[in-house]
C-alpha cells in the first residue's frame, strides 16, 4: 500500500512535469503559442514603425524581439528558474494541500461523510448528486477566489509577508516568464 502512495505520488509529478514542458500547446497558460505568436506579430508591427521613424537602434528584428539587455540579465535567468521551479514542485505542492484541504473541510461540514460516499448514497438521486457537486464546486472557488486574493492582500499590507512577497515585484527586467518569480 506505501508503494502503490509512492507510485502515485511519482506519477502525478511527472504528470505535471509533462503539463508544465507542454504549456506551449495549452491555451491556458500564458505562454501558449497563439499568445506567444501574436505578441510577435503586434511586436514586428511596432518594430516596423519605429524603424521607419528611426527611432530604433536594433538593426534586426530578432534583437528587437530578443534584446541582449534583457535576456542576458541575470535577473531574467532567474525568472526561468523561478518559472520550472514553480511549475513542477510549487503547483505540485500547493494543488495537494488544496485537494488534502477541500476533502478535510467537505468532511467535517458533511458530518464525517467522505466526499467520495456522498454522492453514491442509495438515498440521493442521481440529479442530486449532481447538484451537490455542483454546489460544492462552486462554493469552494468562492472561498479558493476570495482566499487567493486576502493571501495577495495581505501579503502587500503586512510587512513580515511583505518581506517574502516582494520577491515577486523584485524583476529587472519583464519577459513571459516574469510573473512566475515568487517566494519559494
């Protein structure tokens, strides 16, 4: 039984290891190809303009796209390493103790019903058992949303957060990958 947790555990982190390295192709990510393309296709039309005011130094567009001052700035290596950190260990992490959490709470509101029982009861009908998972649904993104935001909140209001949270406001230079630097 250990081993069978173990393998579990194995294999969501390279589930989500395999999420992270395909986040090109998933539109809900922020650097999905489609966005990534036609930022360039917006960015090849500014450079385009500037370079017929000239005034743009760049001489090819690719430098323009790829700035040495930013992608050679150690801040910006950094952000890549906040990034793969973040993606395979801190969602990994943060999405266990949200799922270990939201079935500890759905106990103890239940009454001490485990939530994989409470919609297989005899005494539920299917249409309710839907309606509670809906409703259960949608309460704990209310409470996941307003949590997320008093954690944000508080981390800008407090000095003691603060002193972890600034991390995040602490990049150099902005590139794709910027937002992802946050306090391990």
């Amino acid at each position: 039984m250990i081993m069978e947790y173990f393998f579990e555990v194995g294999h969501s982190f390279l589930r989500n290891v395999e999420s992270t390295i395909s986040a090109v192709y998933n539109p809900n990510h922020r650097i999905f190809i489609v966005y990534l393309m036609s930022s360039v296709i917006i960015a090849y039309v500014i450079y385009k303009r500037a370079k017929s005011r000239a005034i743009l130094d760049e001489e090819t567009f690719l430098r323009f796209l790829f700035p040495k001052k930013v992608w050679n700035h150690p801040s910006a290596w950094l952000d890549l390493r906040y990034f793969f950190f973040h993606s395979f260990f801190g969602k990994f992490l943060i999405l266990g103790l949200t799922a270990w959490a939201t079935t500890l709470t759905f106990r103890w509101a239940s009454g001490g019903i485990p939530i994989t029982q409470a919609t297989s009861q005899s005494t539920i009908s299917a249409g309710a058992g839907i309606a509670i998972s809906f409703g259960f649904m949608c309460v704990a993104m209310l409470i996941s949303d307003f949590l997320a935001w008093s954690c944000h909140y508080l981390q800008h209001k407090s000095p003691l957060l603060w002193q972890f949270h600034k991390v995040h406001h602490s990049a150099e230079v902005m590139h794709p990958v910027s937002n992802y630097r946050e306090h391990p």
